[in-house]
C-alpha cells in the first residue's frame, strides 16, 4: 500500500489529468448542482455557457466558476469592463438566479457594447451547505473579510460590538483569510473593472460606494445607502480602489421579483451604466484610478 502511494505521487507530475479535461467535468457537476438546487436555473442552459473554473478551489473544493464575454464587434479592449458577482452569501438564491437571468441578456444591444466578466456564486460552500448558509464553510462572512485598510483596526470591534458577535457576520481571523475572498480581490486586480455590480437579498434596495453620481433607482429598488462596512466589497473596491460598486439587494432571497421587476430593474441599471461608465476609464494597462 505504501508503496502503491509513493509510485503514485510519483507518478502524478507525468500522469496527471490535464488541466482541461478536469476543469470541463468540474464545470458540468457544478451546472447539474445549480439545477438541481435553483428553481430558475437550467442545468442545460447552464452546461452552454463556457464557464471556466479557477484553479483556486474553495475550503470545501468547490470550483469558484467565471465567465468572460467580450463586447460585440470589438475584437479589442478598449470598451469598458463590468464585473458581477451573485452568491458571496450562499443563502441568497435570488443572487444567483438573477444573474443567471442576466446572462441571456448579456448579448441585447445595449449590454452588448460592454465587456462582462460574471462570477454567478462567489461562495459555493455556503451555497452547497445543507441548509445554505451566508457564511462559507469556516464560518467567515466573505463579505466582511476583503482587506480594506480600516479591516485591523475595526472588523472584529465592529463583530462583537455592533453585531454582538452575530455568526453570520464573523469577518474572519484576518482581513483576506479565505480563500473566495483573496480570489475575488484576485478578479478585481486582474481584470480592472470599470464598475462592479454585486448581488444580495433581501433588504429590498440598491446600495453604492465609490466615484461618480450614484444610482437613484433600479426598477422598484431605490437608493438607500447602508453605510460602509470594515471588510466589505462596496469599502474594498468602492472606497479603497476607487472602483464604483453597485450593491443590488433584492426584495427576496428564495423567490425571483416578477419578470416585469427584473425587467425594469435590467433597463435601468444599463441607463445608468451608460451615462456613468462612459468617462471613468481610460484605455490601457497604465489607466488610472
Ligand atoms: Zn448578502
């Protein structure tokens, strides 16, 4: 037996499974999970988009999954890039669905001038948890646990003092201790987004952070600003790199709005994304920000 485990791990830098061919099988099981577990999600319709996995697994070994589609007629870089992410709290299913919905959008004329790099489930082991959990598996709040600067100082007074220690808002032994949070700063880095769409539920509103105006009203989602949080994405990229973070908190973490509501809060976002993510970038690698 130990000798089997020795040739073996001998064996793996020459026999290993391509890279490809793992990824493609981990892709489809993560599509039959998301079918199986959301009403509005298809695992077919899932299977055609080309998700791509990272190489970064999650605690739980789960793929953290991407997407990339380029502008329309611009084989280029130069039209402006937004970054969405569903599901950094595994128990808001809306998040997820809704951006799944968005994706069948993303070639409409009036999306299809922008580049879109969409990350559906930002936490799948609190997705995959039974029940779905906000937190991921080592009980952290990913979205208190990105390294923003007021982070040492404030997120774990902020914990025990304003949340009295909630579990559900544990921002994590360090700033950017998990492995989704680091990816995710990962994906910021790597691929300079011009506006970052983020989705939640269920508080039924629309938050922002960063430069230029904010938006007032997407559909039946009004602004309502929440404040700024230590180890937030909306005080990450919002407040520290200066990247406008929308935060869209649906009304309702199992059930979709309406298609009407989903309809009007898409026409909207995309007007305000036109008439604010038009200056802000400045083509090339040297763009400043
Ligand atoms: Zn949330």
């Amino acid at each position: 037996m130990i000798r089997f485990i020795f040739l073996s791990l001998l064996a793996m830098p020459v026999f290993s499974v391509p890279a490809q061919a793992g990824e493609s099988e981990v892709v489809d099981a993560w599509c039959d999970y998301l079918g199986n577990r959301l009403r509005s999600v298809s695992a077919d319709a899932c299977h055609a988009q080309n998700f791509v996995a990272a190489e970064v697994r999650t605690p739980q070994g789960n793929p953290l999954v991407t997407r990339d589609i380029p502008a329309a007629g611009q084989a280029g870089t130069e039209a402006k890039r937004i970054l969405v992410i569903g599901g950094i709290h595994g128990d808001e299913l809306t998040s997820i669905s809704v951006v799944f919905r968005w994706l069948d959008w993303l070639g409409q004329a009036d999306a299809a001038t922008y580049q879109w790099r969409v990350i559906p489930v930002a936490n799948p082991d609190g997705l995959m948890a039974k029940p779905s959990t906000r937190v991921n598996a080592n009980g952290v709040d990913l979205n208190r646990n990105f390294q923003t600067p007021d982070w040492d100082r404030d997120a774990q007074d902020y914990w025990v003092k304003r949340t009295r220690r909630d579990p559900r808002r544990y921002p994590g032994k360090s700033a950017g201790s998990e492995a989704e949070t680091r990816w995710l700063q990962d994906q910021i880095a790597d691929y300079r987004p011009d506006l970052i769409i983020s989705v939640h539920a269920p508080y039924n509103l629309l938050d922002y952070d960063g430069p230029v105006p904010e938006p007032m009203r997407f559909g039946r989602l009004s602004l309502n600003r929440l404040g700024v949080y230590p180890g937030s994405m909306g005080n990450y990229a919002g407040v520290f790199k200066q990247i406008p973070v929308i935060t869209i908190e649906l009304p309702n973490a199992t059930s979709m709005p309406s298609q009407r509501d989903q309809q009007a809060m898409w026409e909207d976002m995309l007007k305000w994304v036109r008439h604010n993510i038009k200056d802000l970038a400045v083509p090339g690698p040297t763009a400043k920000r």
